[in-house]
C-alpha cells in the first residue's frame, strides 16, 4: 500500500510546486517499481474511504476495496500531478485558492 500525503499543491510558492512535481515523478516511479496493490491518501474524501470502510463491514468475504492494483495506484499520482500546472498558473495569476461557494451552480439545482 502507498499512502499518499499532500494530495493538492494549492497555496505553494513557485518553487514548492517544481518540488511537489519532482517528489509526485519519484513516488510514481517507486509505485510502480514495487507494483503496489493500492493507495490510501491523507484525506479519506480523495479515495472515498468512508464508503470503502462501510462496504468491508457489510461484505468481509469480499474483495478488499483498498487494494485496487498498481495501475490504479500510478493513475491517482498522475491525476494529482496533473493537477499541480493548473494549481501553479491559477496562483500566478493572482486568483485565491479556496474561495470558491460551496452552493452549485444555479444551472445545478433542480427545481422540487
């Protein structure tokens, strides 16, 4: 199992992103080196864990959700990667992380 601090690189400074991209490239390498059988990150909200630990208890003859495979394991670091450039340029250009409403969109919500 990998378990994976530091999920968002919001709120870095230009150099800690560089780093946070440098050590994501090491941790997909070592991942996939040792062929891991899956991940659990920091905060259980990026993996779902609370609905994973609800389903083991119901079903303990059941596959473990956790371990989802080493492909999976390498596809979450890519995404979180990923999102490190987009996190980098929205701060560059001065936009607050985090301030966004946590209301949906009026295009969201369905009328009763």
């Amino acid at each position: 199992m990998a378990y994976i601090g530091g999920v968002t690189s919001r709120g870095l400074s230009p150099a800690l992103h560089t780093a946070f991209d440098h050590s994501y490239q090491r941790l997909e390498k070592i991942v996939t080196d040792a062929r891991v059988d899956g991940y659990i990150p920091a905060h259980p909200n990026y993996d779902d864990a609370v609905y994973k630990i609800g389903f083991m208890s119901l079903n303990p003859d059941r596959p473990n959700p956790f371990l989802n495979g080493a492909a999976e394991t390498v596809l979450f670091l890519k995404v979180v990667q990923e999102c490190n450039p987009y996190n980098t340029a929205r701060e560059a250009a001065g936009v607050r992380m985090g301030t966004q409403s946590a209301q949906p969109p009026d295009s969201m919500v369905k009328e009763p």
